[in-house]
C-alpha cells in the first residue's frame, strides 16, 4: 500500500435532463440516473445503487486481505448490500445498510475463525467507515464436507 493519504478524482457531467457521466482515470467510463424512486429511469446505476456497490466491494477487498494477513483459505463470498433510504431531521439518507454475506470455505476451515475474519472486514471497511449510515453484517459460513478417500 501506498503512503497516506491517497487521492481520487472522478468527473461527473450532466445536461438539464438525461444521463450523468461518470469518468475517472484509466478506468471505463459509466452512466448513470435517477432510481426510478425518484422519477428516473430505474435501470442504470444511481448515486444509490453506486454507494452500495462501494460498501459491498469494499467488503469483498477488505476481506480478501483480511484472509491472506489471517492465512484463511476461502474459496466463494458473496456480498449483498440492502440499504435503507430514509429522512432524518429534514434530510434524506442511508440510515442502515445490511451486508447478507455467503462465504464458502473448504474442509478442515475453523469456522469460528471464518466469522472472524469477516467481523474484522465489516469493521475495517474504509467506505462503510466514512458512513453515517449503521453497518449490520448477517453472515453465513459454509464449510465443505471433507471428501472420501477410497483405498
């Protein structure tokens, strides 16, 4: 990792009506719009849609390094995010968001060190960190079934 702190720079242009773009260095550009919930199109990304992306990746990298720093083997994770959108003192904001995380492990993996690990990315995540919004994880861990050995 680089020395702190890091910078990142991302350009959004817009017109009175239509798409956003969204463009940023060395990476593809994307459009986005208004969710249907507040009169777009409901099929592009949102600023919505786009911050819960950011939590759910975050915690997805967050526990991969996580696993390699703790020598945890894992072998599928999978991270939903479910935001909930509500007004606070006259403003409108994420108030939760849940992560219902499925992560596969292969025989022999303790568990509890499993969950482990994920507690430590859900409380490591930097984009769930500069949130006001409240992080809830649901986890499951699935460990494989240790394979027959025939003579």
């Amino acid at each position: 990792m680089q020395d702190l702190p890091h910078y990142y720079f991302v350009n959004a242009e817009g017109t009175p009506a239509g798409d956003v773009l969204l463009d940023a260095p060395r990476v593809p550009g994307l459009r986005s719009a208004s969710p249907a919930e507040f009169g777009g199109p409901g099929d592009r990304w949102s600023p919505e849609t786009l911050l819960l992306g950011a939590v759910a990746d975050c915690f997805v990298l967050t526990f991969r390094a996580v696993a390699r720093a703790s020598r945890l083997p894992f072998s599928f994770l999978r991270c939903e995010a479910v935001g909930t959108l509500d007004r606070v003192d006259h403003a409108v904001q994420f108030t939760q968001v849940t992560l219902q995380v499925s992560l596969s492990v292969p025989a022999g993996v303790d568990p509890y060190q499993a969950r482990r690990a994920l507690d430590k990315a859900e409380q490591t995540c930097l984009v769930s960190n500069s949130l006001k919004a409240t992080i809830h994880l649901e986890a499951d861990v699935a460990v494989a079934a240790a394979e027959a050995v025939s003579a």
